[in-house]
C-alpha cells in the first residue's frame, strides 16, 4: 500500500511536463509560430545591420580622426625638414619626443641601416616593412614600471639618402574604445535580440488565443451543444469580426436545426392521420363484400389521400428549394407584371365559377432578378389561398414600385387574418381553421415566405379593411 500512496503522485508528476512538452511541439507546428519566427528573422537581421553600422561608423570615425593628426604632423615636419634639413628634423623629433607623453605621438627617425637618431621608440619595430605608407604595429612601452605592449599607427616617409621617418600614434585608447563599443552592442544586441523573441512569443500566442477559442467552441458545438458561441472580446478586430460571423453561423445553423425538428415533427403528426385513413380505406376495400363499386370508390379514395399526401411532400420539396437557393442557376430578370398577368388568367376562370371579381393592376418596367418558376409558385399560393377562404367578391393583384423597391400585392375581401396570428401562419403546417374542413396542409404561406428571402425579399400580411393584403417586396435589381 505504501508504494501504491508513492507512486500515484510520481505518475502525476510525470504527466505536467509531457503534457507541457506536448503543447510546445503543438506550439511549434502552428501557423502563428511560423509567422513569429519569420519576424523575429526579420528584426534579428535587422538588429544585426543597426549594429554593424554602429560599429563600424564609430570605428572608422577614431580611425580617421587618428590619421587626420598624423597627416597635420607629418606636413608639418615636412616644412621643418625643407627649411632646415636633416639635422633641424633631427633636433625637432628629439625635442618632440622629450615633451608630455599624454599626447600619445610617436616619433623614430633612422639612419639607411635602422639605427634609431631620434625619437620616443627603443627601434625599428619588428616585422614592419620599410616602404612609405601606412603602417600598423605594437610597440613597448612603461607605464607606472611595468612594461606593456602597445597597438599604434603610423605613417613611414622615406628621406632622401635612405632616412625614414616614422611619425606614428598610441591608439591604445581608441582599441579599448572600439572594444567596449562592440561589448556595448553585442549586450544591446542580445537584449534586443531577446526582447524580440519574447515578443514574438507574445505575439504567436496572442494569435493563437482567438484560434484556440473557436476551436474549443466548434469541439463542443460538434459534440451536441449547438447553443455554446465564440466568446467576444470586444476589440472589433478581424478576429471578433470573425468570431461574430461564425457565431450568426452557428445561429443559422440552431436556427436550421430547430426548424428541421419541428417539420419533422410536424411532418409526423400532419401526415399520420392522412396515412391512417388511407390505411383504413385499403383495408375496407379488401376486407368487404366483392361489390366492384364499392372496391372502386374506395380506390379512388385511397388515391385522393394518395395525391394528399404527394402535393405536401411536392410543396415541403419546393420550399426546401427556394430556403437552400438551389435554384440561384435559373437566376434571370423576371417581369413581376407579367408574372402577375400569367397567373391571373390562369386563375380567371376558377375565379369567375367562385363568384370573385379578379382584377390585375401593373405598373410598366418592375423586375427583379430571381426564378420565375418560383415567384409563379408564390403567386399562385397566395391565389389559392384566397379563393379558399375569402368565398367571392373583389380579389386584386397589384404590382407597383415604392422607394427603388418591386412591389408585389394580393388582396381579398374574406375574412382576413388576426393580427396576434400574423407570424404564425407562415410557419409550416399551421392552419387556422380549427376543423381543417377546407383543402390544404398549411404550407402555402412557408413558401411564400421561403421565396421571398430566397430573393432577398421580405412579405408581411395587413388589414384590407375588410379582407387580407399579402405585400411582398423585392430589392431592385443590380446591374
């Protein structure tokens, strides 16, 4: 037992730091850390230019400023030399090599052989050429009784009769200057170099926190919960801007949903008691007297529910098509006045058997762009359904243009319908006829609707004081 208490929480132990390493190599695969390492590439070199520049101009500045002094030098020993020869040049460097030592200058004349005349120097330095030019070397020197090594640059002139000049600089100062400027940089640079990389540290995960949130919410939305959302920030940033778009996604989506759960629903309950009764009608057929008349009237029944149940399935079919768009391939400019011509005289006939008076108003040049199938369709719903419940009088088609929008209305004299229930009927398989007496199956009005957002369209229902006004209306059509 005692091993068993030990080693429960070594297991745990063990757990953080692969978990930990798991999510580093998740880390490194991502898209963000991609984009943060090819910036931190990008302000590494760049860094590193800065400092290059830096380096180099400040050196070359003490590197000009020291050979600007020896030419001012060596000009002016060449005066003293054209005025008074060899043995006045001789006499000057000694007496310049005797002065302070804080300036630093380094005098050596020689004879043809290297032997030192004058000068601050012990001799010719080894390993330096004897040609004119400029000459860089160390030299020995003693500072506080110790003998040090010293950088310096110089500049030879060769005197006529093999005499050489070495007119020369300690640059020791400026050799620790361009030194502690390089440490100077090379700290600056790791500094920034690691400001840099926290940054894009920062940044890969500042860019991976809104992805990880629509991941997780699209994980838990898969696993059934349709109503979880992407959490806003409130920055109104692209990534909020697409968080906002996937939420009115995924309320689309619940909104889809839902709908299909209640058509199936309904879609059950509406088409059970049709079913039933032609299940009941076959089965009296089959099982009453052998009277061929009976057996025919109750055939011929079965096949009125048969085309019942066909037209709901053929009109829950078309409002599937016009919500999906589906149709957007048979998009064309469509003549509502036509539309509204065709359908009427199509129905003029039922109509004037009904006692209606059906009369058609237009205006020229109202179209839209859509599917003429469709608005027919629509059209011919609204028709229908007027005919059903208006029982006669006026029955008004009216097509018009209000503020650059196409109008399409039908209007009745019936008895209309109430205001409370004005939403409702557009749902699918709502009727308001409680005993259902009159034809139909309640999808008409769903499909009025579902042609009219299907074209960008939007249709409400008003009081014709008395009857039903039905107005759909229709965004003009771009060019």
């Amino acid at each position: 037992m005692a091993d068993d208490k030990l080693t429960l929480p070594m297991v745990q132990s063990w757990r953080w730091p692969r978990r930990f390493i798991q999510q580093q190599r998740r880390l490194l695969r991502t898209h963000a850390f991609r984009l943060a390492a090819l910036y931190f590439l990008v302000f590494a070199l760049s860094m590193l230019g800065v400092l290059l520049f830096v380096y180099w101009s400040s050196a070359g500045f003490v590197e000009r400023q020291t050979e600007a002094t020896l030419d001012a030098e060596i000009t002016g020993l060449a005066e003293q030399y054209a005025q008074r020869g060899l043995s006045g040049l001789v006499q000057i460097v000694a007496a310049r090599s005797a002065g302070d030592p804080g300036d630093r200058m380094l005098y050596l004349i020689t004879d043809p052989d290297g032997r030192p005349l004058a000068g601050n120097i012990a001799g010719w330095p080894l390993g330096v050429p004897a040609h004119s030019g400029w000459l860089s070397f160390n030299f020995v020197s003693k500072s506080n009784g110790r003998t040090v090594t010293r950088p310096a640059r110089a500049s030879l002139i060769i005197i006529p009769g093999g005499y050489r000049l070495l007119v020369g600089r300690d640059i020791s100062d400026a050799a620790a200057f361009r030194d502690r400027v390089k440490m100077t940089l090379m700290w600056a640079g790791l500094v920034a170099l690691g400001v840099g990389l926290l940054g894009g540290a920062t940044m890969s995960r500042n860019l991976l926190r809104p992805v990880e949130l629509v991941n997780r919410t699209s994980e838990r939305v898969m696993a059934g919960n349709l109503s979880d959302r992407v959490p806003l920030d409130g920055t109104s940033d692209e990534f909020d801007l697409l968080a906002t778009n996937l939420n009115r996604m995924l309320d689309q989506i619940e909104r889809l949903m839902a709908a299909m759960r209640e058509v199936t629903d309904d879609v059950a309950h509406d088409l059970k008691t049709p079913l039933s009764r032609l299940r009941a009608r076959l089965e009296l057929a089959l099982i009453g007297p052998s009277d061929e008349r009976a057996q025919r009237e109750a055939i011929r029944a079965a096949i009125d529910e048969a085309d019942r149940l066909l037209a709901t399935f053929n009109a829950l079919l078309r409002i599937a098509e016009a919500e999906a768009g589906s149709a957007s391939e048979r998009s064309e400019l469509v003549d509502l006045a036509e539309v509204a011509r065709a359908a009427a005289e199509f129905y003029e006939p039922v109509a004037e058997e009904r006692g209606f008076r059906l009369s058609v108003a237009t205006e020229p040049g109202v179209e839209i762009r859509g599917d003429r199938h469709l608005l027919s369709q629509a059209l011919a719903n609204l028709l229908d359904n007027a005919l059903k419940y208006a029982e006669g009088g006026e029955l008004e088609v009216q097509v018009s243009r209000a503020a650059e929008r196409a109008v399409l209305e039908v209007a009745d004299r019936g008895p209309g319908i109430p205001e409370p229930d004005r939403e409702a009927v557009f749902d699918r398989f709502v009727r308001l006829e409680r005993s259902r007496s009159t034809p139909g199956n309640g999808l008409g009005l769903s499909l009025v609707r579902a042609v009219a957002r299907r074209h960008q369209g939007t249709v409400s229902l008003a009081d014709n004081q008395p009857g039903l006004r039905v107005r759909l209306e229709f965004p003009a059509p771009t060019p």
